[in-house]
C-alpha cells in the first residue's frame, strides 16, 4: 500500500469501516510513519488494534494520541476503554475522568454535531467509569481475601478525601486479614516469640517486615481467633469503612466512628455489606465521634462486658493540626482501659495495664506530622512500636504492645 499520509490513512479509515481492523491497523501505521504527529491517527489505530483484541497496542496507540492532544476527551475515551482492556483499572478509571473534564470544559465551545459528539463521549465515560468502579471494588475485594466485599467510593462528593480508598485503609485491613490466615496455616498454633504473625524479622535493630508477598487466600468461615468476638472501635473510618469492614467481616462487633457529613457513605457502605458481616458473625454499627469533643460515654463505655478490645484507624491525620486532638482520643481510651483493668502508669508514662490493643497504619507524607504523631502519642501514655513496614506505598502499621502480645500469640 503506497500514498501519500492522507491517502494511506483514507484506505485505513474504508478497511476498518469494512470490519478489516488488523489491515486497517497496518495501514494506520503505514501512514503514522509519514506524519507522526497527526493524533487522530493514533486514535484510530487504538479502535482497531481493540476491535482485533491487541489491548496492549490498542492502550499504547491511544496513549500517544493522547500526549499529542491531552484534552481531546475522543483520545481519553479510547484511552480509557483500551486501559480497562488491558487490566489497568486505575488507570482507566483516571482516564475516564480526565475526558468527563475534557468533555466539560469543551461544552460550551462546541456546537452543532461536535456538540453532540461531546455529549456522546461524556455519557458512554460516565456509565465506563462506573464499571470500573465496580471491578475495582471487586478487585481489592480479592486482594485483601475477602471475596465479596464491597466498598462505596464516592467521588467529588462533599466526603472529600474520606470519600475514597487509600493505600493505608487497604494495607491495615489486609494486615487483619493475613493475621487470619497465618493462625490457619498454622493450625491455630502460636507464632514464634519475638516475631508478628505474618512478618518475618528483619536485621537486628530495624522492625519487622512483612515477609508475604502474594495477597491471603480468601478466609474460611472460621474467624480467626484476633477479631473474632472481639468488640473493636475504628476512628476515622471514612466513608468506605474498609478496615472496620474488614474486622467485622472476621466476626468482630465494631463501632466504626467518624464525622457527621461522613456517616451517611458510611451507614451505606454498612448497609451494602450486612449480609456477608452477618455470615461471619460480626456485626457494623457506625457513629460520630470527633476528636475535638470526644463522645466520653462512646470513648470509655462503663459496664466492663461493654469495653473495646481494640482500636484501630488508617490514615488518621495529615496536618500537624489533627495530631493532638487524635493522641487525645486514643489516650482517653486506652486510660479507661486500663483503669477498667485495674492497671497503672509504667515507669515511661505509658499506661502498661492497658487491655485495650491500639493497631493503626500511618502513610508518611509530610516528616513534620509523621514525627509528631508518635512523639505526641507516647507523651500521652501511648507508645506504638512497627509491626510492619510497606515501602512502596510509604504505608506503617503501629501497635501498642498488648497489641503486639496478641499479634505474637496467633
């Protein structure tokens, strides 16, 4: 096939539209090799290689129309269609929005058929990206081991931030599943001394470090020993409530507790999961705690059968504002704890006859809040040691020590 660019790309245009996608491809780049720049091309040869099932040409093709035309929602919509082809959900759910943003901005400029195509383009990446919304959920689902659970992200919402997943909400709730399995691959032994189940110990001096690398297999219907029964607070749960979700999916009673504009994403995601939290024998209630005017009566509850067995939280702060309203929540509950149990203040100002286990994970973002968080907790009686380190995500899961005599336990 020979031509000038404009003709070749003509004849890949008829191949395809006569259904010859793999012909058409070849002429596409035939033509792309003459003018290179032309992100219309590239964008058609996309739609081929997906109409011919070569996700992995298709995503690169419509990766380059869209670095020649970053706001052209045509380009981001096959980007985005070729991205969920290939099993790059996340980057596909992005790409969807990208084009909702394109397309908006693009509104009041078009006009006549552009108009509607506009219109078109928007509406096929809204339905698309809600799909992929879904597979997502489904996907971390999985990747936690916890088949079946579903997890209602907002976007855009006035949740804001809480209204999404976040590496250290998933990495916590995976923490608690693991545990699980390591007491069932063990056969409900203990672990060895000196070592949390589901780590291994790194080189003396540095903290243990998670030594799986593949995700759980999906727990059984037998809980593990960690949550199972256990009556479990979560603060800041957001509004998926994924790690108190995860605990009540391992038969945990928990109080899952966060802002009052939270709690309606996070009563939903409740209600969405009550069938698979019930079969576990667990159970999800949700309120409002906030850390500056604490609930003492939902902090520290009196008859001693309604005491918290743990108190967990993921990504609980992220300005150095929100650090001491936390340390004094968590301080006021593992105080009252402790009195419950009848224990004191060690000789480094932490309340040692605590019964309450503190596990949170902390993503490190800013040195400032990371090295306040701890310091501040431990100045309030509440000193948390890792107990695993994920040094992709930037993600660290902390624990008191009664925490970390369970953990060892399992």
């Amino acid at each position: 096939m020979v031509g000038t660019g404009t003709e070749l790309a003509n004849q890949a245009a008829e191949l395809a539209a006569d259904g010859q996608f793999e012909a058409a491809a070849a002429a596409f780049e035939q033509a792309l090799r003459l003018q290179p720049g032309d992100a219309a091309q590239h964008e058609m040869l996309a739609q081929c290689r997906m109409e011919a099932g070569q996700d992995e040409a298709a995503y690169e093709a419509g990766a380059a129309a869209v670095r020649l035309r970053p706001d052209w929602p045509v380009a981001l919509l096959t980007l985005a269609r070729a991205a969920r082809n290939s099993g790059r959900l996340k980057e596909a759910g992005a790409a969807y929005n990208r084009c909702l943003q394109a397309a908006a901005a693009a509104a009041g400029a078009a006009a006549g058929a552009a108009g509607e195509e506009n219109e078109d383009v928007a509406a096929a990446a809204r339905q698309e990206l809600g799909e992929v919304r879904q597979l997502l959920q489904l996907q971390l689902g999985h990747q936690l081991g916890l088949p079946g659970l579903r997890l209602l992200e907002q976007h855009g919402t006035e949740a804001g931030p809480s209204g999404v997943v976040w590496e250290a909400g998933a990495l916590l709730a995976w923490f608690l599943v693991q545990q699980q399995q390591q007491q069932q691959q063990a056969g409900g032994g203990a672990a060895g001394p000196g070592s949390c189940s589901g780590c291994s110990s790194g080189p003396p001096g540095e903290p243990n470090r998670c030594g799986a690398a593949a995700a759980p297999a999906p727990p059984s219907t037998h809980c593990g020993a960690m949550m199972r029964g256990s009556r479990v607070l979560e603060l800041g749960a957001g509004g998926t409530g994924i790690v108190g979700l995860a605990a009540a999916c391992l038969g945990a009673a928990v109080t899952a507790t966060d802002l009052p504009e939270v709690l309606p994403q996070l009563q939903a995601s409740a209600a969405l999961n009550r069938a698979m939290v019930g079969a576990a024998g667990g159970s999800l209630t949700v309120a409002t705690l906030d850390w500056r005017h604490p609930d003492a009566a939902l902090l520290c509850p009196q008859p001693p059968a309604l005491q918290y067995d743990w108190l967990l939280g993921a990504d609980l702060v992220f300005s150095p504002a929100a650090v001491d309203p936390l340390a004094a929540t968590v301080a006021a509950a593992v105080r009252h704890a402790a009195a419950v149990a009848g224990g004191g203040t060690g000789s480094d100002g932490t309340h040692g006859g605590t019964s309450l286990k503190v596990l949170v994970c902390h993503k490190q973002r800013h040195e400032e809040v990371d090295t306040a968080l701890l310091a501040t907790l431990k100045a309030a009686g509440v000193a948390l040691r890792v107990v695993l380190r994920d040094a992709g995500s930037r993600c660290t899961v902390l624990a008191n020590d009664v925490a970390c005599v369970a953990l060892h336990s399992l």
